[in-house]
C-alpha cells in the first residue's frame, strides 16, 4: 500500500523530480565539501603544531650538540696535555725515587765501611801502644773506638733531605803517626766512596758482548745491552732465547747512555731493568696492551711479553716493578727459540773460525 509521500512524489512531472535530485546532489556535495574542508584544515593545523614543536626541539638539540662537540674537543686537547705532563712528571719520579734508593743504600754501605775502618785502626793501634808499653799485645780489650770519642754522626733520621754527598770522615785521635803515615790511603778511600756515592750505575763492559741494541722511536742507535754473567734464574734463562728486534723506547720518553748505563743495578733480586730490556727484545708483541701499556706507562714503545714462569710480565710492568694484567698474553715458543739461538751462535762461531783461519791452496 503506498505512503502519502510516496504518491505526492509519483504524482509529481517527471522534470520537476530530476530538478528535486540535481538539487539533492549539489546539496550533498556542498555539506561534504564543508565536512571535509574543516577536518582537513584540523588535521594539516595539527601537523603544522607537530612539525613546529619537533623542529623546535631538533634546533635546541643541535645547539647542544655543537656545544658539546666544542666541549669534547676542547676536553680531549686538555686530557691529551695532561697525559703527557703525567707521562713526564711519572718517568721523572721514577728516575729520582730510583736515584733515591741508590743514594740510601749507598750511605748505609758507606757507613758499613767507615764503622769498620774505625775498629779496624782502634784495634791495630791499641795493641801497637800496648807492646811499646810493655804490656800483653794480646790482653783482652773491652773499649772500642767510642771511649775515645772516635764515632759517626748519628745516621741521617731523613735520608730522603739534605743529603748531598758524604758524611765528613771521623778522623781517629791520638794516633798521630798512624795518620800521618796513611794521607795518599785515605784520599784514596774518599774518591772511591764518592764515585761510588755518585751511582752504582757503572757497568765494567771491558770485554762483554753485545746482545741488542736500544734504539729511539726513529730507530736512532742509543747503545747496546751488553751481556752479563748469568748471576740469577732470569739472567740465564733469557739469554739463551734469540733476539728477535731492538729494543724501542717510546716517543717522549726521555732515555739516553746514563739511562742505558743504569740498567745493570743490582740493587733488587732481579735486575729488572736489564731483564725488562731483554723481555722486549726476545719476547712476543701482545695483540692487545696490557692496562699500563694502553697508559704509556713504561719506558718502551711495545707491550711484549716472553711467557712461561719466569716471564709472565711485560718489559715496561717489568721495569716499573708492578704486576701485568690485561694483556691478550700472547707468549713465544722458549724451546724453539733457544735452538734457533743456538743455531745463530754456532754459525757466527763459525764464521769467526773460518775468518781467523783462511784456507790456502798449495
């Protein structure tokens, strides 16, 4: 059954429907343009708002970033400067604190020597007076040289200050002609202790072979690592590995023949410095730097360690006297290595006989 509607809009002329759609459709398009207009200016408004918002903040960032690559590179200027102060300031406590201790055991061993030379006198002329009394040479002596007043200065409480040469020499008393008959012996005594006094560091290489050579970071020549008598472990054993490079100091580090003299001390169970050589010219270079390599914290370029028990630190741990962690502890074939030794040995053993000795056709 049809609607009122339905038959007011059949009841209309066909031209008169086609204009109430053209009408309805412009209408349509009109409300959806609007519609659409106003979401999309929401929506682009919206973008505009992010766009700004996350472009302001990039611009403050970027900001922040040159500062603070300015501050970076002005940090790591500063940082680099004061390595190499602490570099410095490192190798030269490390010179005066060794010179220290040559200094401190060098007075004791000369105090050593004067106490005994005083006994010495006071019991050769104490029994010289006794027999030119006329009494028993021999007797039993319970006085020694202090009743005379005849004694060192109290030892240094300080030895570190004001310590600059010897201690002036007690001369004994009353024993005038004891004196008198010895001038050329004591100026003597005095010119050895104050050689001795000015470093042990003097190495007799009267006759001793060279086994490498120090060399600079240019690879200038600063002079030879002599051999020595094998007088521990560690002596022996790292002279019969082959010598594999020179021994190179590193860049900025100041090391010269005085330096190069000092490295045959005693004054430790070792002899690290001359070992500490040794390790750098017959060990293996380490992939990775031990922790005070990586520091430049030594006196050689490379961080180089031989391996095995008696070599398990680097040359610059080694010198430095401290412990060697860190490294990739890469370590030489000491067995292989003593026989290509050898093997080199007996070759310039050779070659010296064949010079010594020239075959002549007859």
């Amino acid at each position: 059954m049809a609607t009122a509607g339905e038959d007011v809009w059949d009841s209309l002329p066909e031209g008169e429907q086609k204009s109430v759609w053209d009408e309805t459709e412009r209408n349509f398009w009109v409300n959806l343009r609007s519609k659409k207009d106003a979401e999309n200016k929401k929506i682009e408004k919206d973008f505009q708002l992010s766009i700004n918002e996350v472009r302001l903040k990039l611009s403050d960032l970027t900001g922040q970033r040159s500062q603070l690559k300015e501050s970076q590179s002005r940090l790591a200027r500063e940082l680099a400067k004061v390595e190499a102060e602490l570099a410095r300031t490192t190798d030269e406590c490390e010179e005066k604190a060794t010179r220290l201790e040559r200094i401190e055991q060098d007075y004791q061993a000369s105090r050593q020597k004067r106490t005994e030379t005083l006994h010495d006198i006071w019991f050769k002329m104490r029994r010289f007076f006794r027999q030119k009394r006329g009494e028993d040479p021999d007797a039993p002596d319970h006085l020694g040289p202090e009743s005379e007043g005849i004694v060192l200065p109290e030892m240094l409480s300080e030895l570190s200050l004001g310590f600059n040469g010897l201690t002036p020499r007690v001369e004994p008393t009353n024993v005038t002609s004891v004196v008198a008959d010895r001038p050329e012996e004591e100026e003597e005594e005095e010119e050895e202790d104050e050689d001795r006094m000015e470093g042990v560091e003097h190495h007799d290489n009267r006759g001793a072979s060279s086994l490498v050579d120090i060399v600079d970071a240019d690879g200038n020549v600063i002079g030879p690592v002599e051999q020595i008598e094998p007088w521990n472990q560690w002596v022996e054993g790292i002279q019969e590995l082959e010598i594999r490079r020179p021994v190179k100091i590193r860049r900025g580090r100041r090391f010269n023949t005085t330096h190069l003299a000092g490295i045959y001390e005693r004054t430790e169970a070792k002899g690290v410095k001359w070992l500490s050589c040794m390790i750098q010219a017959t060990g293996a270079i380490q992939a990775k730097r031990c922790l005070s390599c990586d520091k430049n914290q030594g006196a050689f370029d490379d961080c180089i360690i031989v391996g095995g028990d008696l070599f398990q630190k680097c040359g610059n741990c080694e010198w430095n006297r401290q412990g060697c962690h860190g490294s990739s502890g890469d370590s030489i074939d000491k067995l292989a290595s003593r026989e290509r030794a050898q093997r080199k040995k007996q070759l310039e053993d050779g070659a010296q006989e064949t010079s010594a000795n020239p075959s002549s056709e007859t």
